[in-house]
C-alpha cells in the first residue's frame, strides 16, 4: 500500500446506519466529544458473572471501550464491553467511531483505552509498511511488538478469523463455470472475459491490495465492460443475482456469504493480507489492570470465522441489534451468567 492511498479498512459492508446519515452524526458527536454507539441505553447492560468472572475480578476498574462504525466492530464493542462488566468492571462504551483513523486516534490519546484492530490495518496504515508479513502468528507478533515499543498500545491474543478483502460468488454459478480459486478466475478471465464479470466497489477497483493487485498477482487484466463499480452495499446481491456480475469484492467475515449462499474463491497464491482481530489496549491500562487480559483473552480464542459470520448475519440478515447479539453469544459460550 502507498502511504498516500486511503487506509484500509476491513469491514463488514453494511453498515449500521446509511453512510451519509453515519458521517453526519459521527462527525458531529466526535466534536462534543461523545461516540456513536451501538445502543445508547447499552452502558447501563448488567451482564452477570460467568466463566470469565472465575478466571479474574475487576471490581473497581474504570475502562472506556470504543469501536469502527461497522456491524463486525459494533458487536466485538458490545462483547468485550459485556464480559469486563460480567467480571465487575465499569464500562463506559464508545462504539461507532467513524473510520480506521478516528477510533485509532481515539486510543493512542487516550480518549478510550481499548478496542479490536486488525493485524493488517495497522501494519499497512498505521506502521505505514508495504508489504505484509507472511501467516497470522508472524504478522501478529511484527505487529505487537512495534506498537508496543513506538505507542504503547498492547496487542492482547488475536482471534483465528481473516476480515480481508475477498472475491466469491454464488456456489452454483463458481462449480458451473470451473472456478474455485483466484487462479482459476484468471484463467476464465482470459478465455472468457464475458463471464468472469466482476462488481467491485470504487475503492477496492483502485487499491493495490485490491483488484490491480489480484490482476497482477494472477497475471490477468478484466476489460472495462467486465467490471461493475456498484455502491458496497450492492454487491453480495449482485452476485447473488448474476447481474451485472457473476464475481464480486466481498470480505471474508461478511454474513451475507453463508445467507445468500455465496462462496469465497480460494486465494491459492496468498495475494490478500491477513486481518486477524485482536484488542489493542493502552500499556498504562494493561500494567494498572492485568487482569484485563484474562478476561479478554478466552473471547479471542472463542472467536472463529464460522461464528462471527453468524454474528455479524444476526444483525445484518435477522435484524438483531449489536447489544442482544453479543449477549445471547457470551451467555451460549458460558463465559457470563
């Protein structure tokens, strides 16, 4: 990534609020330094003890919780704000910080203390880095280890699932047309441009850990007439459809996969960078109350790619909101009352 481009960040694509109306509120309750949350009435959520109560006390710790504005982000906020209350901690949340930028901004001065960064967001745009570094556990550690010694933010375990960038399409259309994995996709996008149509959005068509990079990873090139620039929110059922694409940008963790029945193409030759989540939490937080980690880290280890599509498809396909998710979760995993 070139450190002029815009950050990525990797996200769920719908969002909980329309983008224009998100932006306007989020800007205006960043000025008055207040946060788009994912409930307002949420702060006062009594989550009662469970395992994690077990494994550590917090009785009498003070932490501010923050979030991204996404669908994903809003319901880690609203897990990790629920399981420091269920071991007698008193949150204060700020989910809903609007963009990458923002929420990071908001930990390093302090205005919150922690919240769930993605390995390759914050070693591509915030460490300013170009070239990933290869496998979740090396990525994890190159990532700890300098935001610890430069900022003083503490990387707690990551969880197992992948939020990166992704190109699927229906699991019908992919076994009918040979496709499988990225390399598969180039061969059809030279043999037959037509139908590796593929629906991206603007960003994604541009970056160079999006579809540039995948052309010239895979050594293909889509025509112009075979590319679709939709609106984000657009293109799962895009896909879904057939029209006007039989490919499309997706993100790994997003629940439209799964609901609509979409399939993610393998990326055989490892072009994506890895977006594995974990807490990043101020070291002055962590040194006063190590047994934040405690508490946190089962959560990360619990966290999986099967069930955070199931997250993040109770609030975006069931119409769940954040708060209830993560409750019925954190209570089915055991790890509050």
């Amino acid at each position: 990534m070139r450190q002029t481009e815009t950050p990525r960040i990797p996200r769920t694509l719908s969002r909980a609020l329309p983008k224009a109306v998100a932006a306007t509120v989020a800007a205006g309750l960043l000025a008055t330094g207040c946060s788009l949350s994912a409930d307002p009435g949420s702060d006062k959520t009594e989550a009662k003890a469970g395992s994690l109560a077990k494994a550590a006390n917090l009785k009498g710790v003070k932490v501010t919780v923050g979030s991204k504005e996404f669908t994903e982000q809003l319901i880690l906020c609203e897990i990790t704000a629920q399981a420091l209350q269920s071991a007698g901690a008193q949150v204060t949340r700020k989910c809903g910080l609007q963009g990458s930028d923002t929420t990071r901004k908001a930990l390093t001065s302090a205005n919150i203390d922690m919240y769930w960064e993605y390995t390759g967001t914050a070693w591509i745009s915030y460490m300013q880095h170009t070239k990933p570094v290869p496998g979740s556990q090396g990525q994890y550690e190159a990532v700890k280890k300098e935001d610890e010694k430069e900022n003083g933010i503490v990387w707690l375990d990551y969880a197992s699932f992948n939020n990166s960038y992704a190109i699927g399409a229906k699991a019908g259309k992919a076994k009918e047309l040979g496709v499988a994995t990225l390399s598969d996709l180039a061969k059809l996008a030279k043999d037959k441009p037509a139908q590796a149509s593929l629906c991206t959005n603007s960003e994604f068509a541009a970056r160079d850990d999006g579809l540039p990079g995948v052309e010239k990873t895979y050594d293909f090139k889509l025509p112009s007439d075979s590319v679709a620039t939709l609106q984000e929110g657009a293109i799962y059922n895009a896909v879904d459809k057939g029209d006007p694409c039989n490919f499309g940008m997706m993100t790994n963790t997003d629940g439209r996969v799964k609901a609509l029945g979409l399939t993610i193409l393998k990326d055989d030759k490892a072009f994506f960078p890895l977006y594995n989540p974990a807490v990043s939490i101020r070291k002055q937080v962590l040194d006063a109350n190590p047994n934040i980690a405690k508490v946190l880290n089962p959560v990360a280890k619990a966290l999986d790619t099967k069930g955070i599509r199931s997250l993040n498809s109770q609030v975006d396909i069931d119409g769940l909101r954040p708060p209830e998710t993560a409750t019925k979760w954190l209570q089915n995993k055991g790890f509050i009352g």
